[in-house]
C-alpha cells in the first residue's frame, strides 16, 4: 500500500487545471492504485491527482464499496437533473457545503487498458464524479457556493487551523484502522 500526502486548501496544484494522460502506461497504473489506496486510508469517496500534487487528468471514485471508477481524461457528456447536496473535501477536511449538481451524468473516461468507454452514473456517484472532474480543471467545492457561505467556510478554516499554513497532510495507514 503506497499513500501520498494530500495537498491542501492553499496549495497551487490545487487550482491549476490537469493536463491530460497522452497513454495508460505503468506509471498511470501505479498511480491509480496509489489514489485509491490513499482514498480509502483517508475515508473519501474520490481522490484526484492534483490532490496529491500531480496536474494530470487522473482521478478515482468509490462512491459504493466495491463499485471503483476510474477516470483518465474524464469527459462529462451529459447531465440531467439538478440537486443540492452536502460536499466535503479531502482537500479541505472538516468543511462541508450544500453544492448543487446533476443528479445523474455520461462520462467519457479512459480505463487501464487504454480504451475510452462511457459511464453512467446517478446519485452520490454521479455528485463524486462531478466534484473530481472538478478538481481537474482547478475547482474546488467553494467556488460552487455563494460569496457569503464561502466566505464564512474560509473563515471557518482559518480558525481551526490556528494559524498552521502548511499545505501538505501526511495520510498514515493508521488512519485506515480508526
């Protein structure tokens, strides 16, 4: 098991957007395992490259156990419906944001073998797809939210972490027996 460190709100890699995978080789492998091992260890449901200081087109999502997806070069094709819900972040731990999205979508993704294939997904999946591809293109959760409810979040932040600037959080297979 390989975990990396997360980035954190503060973090450049965080708001530059990805650039896409050219092939699916070992290295992308690699870190695909990497992501999710690390997303369990941090108790997420998504995990982009950039949230461990990679800008490429990478990202995970385990929104039911056992139903993984991975998504290189992701593409959102189709959305229907809309929904407010309540958005977290590994990146921003401990802030949470009613955030409207799709209720379902179509991505086009990229798998391991290097084929493009089409995903449907509805519910928490679909919200946790849209929030990594987020993520990919340098958005965050907060920038989906009113001036006022971000401002009051940043400022939330700001205390809690009592004056710790740093932009870097180790993630420890600890975490995964809590």
């Amino acid at each position: 098991m390989t975990l990396r460190a997360l980035h954190l709100l503060g973090s450049p890699v965080l708001r530059q957007p990805s650039a896409e995978v050219a092939r699916v080789d070992d290295e992308v492998r690699t870190l695909v395992k990497d992501l999710f091992d690390t997303m369990h260890a941090a108790k997420g449901i998504g995990l982009a490259a950039n949230q461990v200081g990679l800008a490429r087109r990478v990202a995970v999502v385990e929104a039911d156990e056992h139903d993984q997806l991975i998504l290189i070069n992701p593409v959102l094709v189709e959305k229907k419906g809309s929904v407010k819900g309540e958005e977290g972040c590994l990146s921003i731990p401990e802030l949470f944001g009613d955030v409207e999205r799709a209720t379902s979508v179509v991505v086009e993704t990229t798998d391991l073998t290097g084929q493009r294939i089409r995903v449907e997904a509805e519910g928490l999946k679909a919200r946790a797809i849209q929030h990594e591809i987020d993520h990919l293109d340098g958005i965050i959760f907060l920038d989906r939210l009113s001036p006022l409810k971000r401002r009051l979040l940043l400022r939330k932040w700001q205390k809690e972490r009592k004056g710790d600037t740093s932009v870097i959080k180790e993630v420890t297979a600890a975490t995964v027996e809590e």
